[in-house]
C-alpha cells in the first residue's frame, strides 16, 4: 500500500451544475491544491494555511496537453 494516502488527502466531486472538481490536500503543509473543470476551461487554485495563494485558468485543451506531456515517458 503506498504511504500517499497517510500524508495527502484527495477529493473528487462533481457539482451540481456539472462542474467537475478534485482537491488534494498536503497534511504536513496544511496546503491545497484545487482543480475545477468549468465548461471548457481549467481553474487551478491553491491555498496554503487557509490562504488562496494563486489561481490561474487556462483553456481545457492546454491543460490537456500539458499532461500528456508530463505523463509520457522518454
């Protein structure tokens, strides 16, 4: 079993109006990362010590990109 779990808390939702959501939640830092589908774009929040820290939106087809980018091997 892998030790994410004891140290990361993720959260997956889809909201009412069809919004998709997941959170990931960093124990020890007390920190948040937020990712909210919204039609087609991507939110990207994050909070630390109950702060919002940054937010940043990009269209679907970027964030898209940029993961399948990050999760190819070599």
């Amino acid at each position: 079993m892998s030790n994410f779990s004891l140290i990361y808390d993720y959260k997956k939702k889809e909201k009412n109006n069809g919004n998709r959501s997941v959170s990931i939640r960093d124990k020890g830092e007390n920190a948040l990362l937020e990712v909210e589908k919204k039609g087609n774009q991507v939110e990207i929040v994050t909070y630390w010590r109950g702060d919002k820290t940054t937010k940043f939106t990009l269209p679907l087809e970027l964030f898209e990109r940029m993961y399948n980018d990050i999760i190819q091997s070599n």
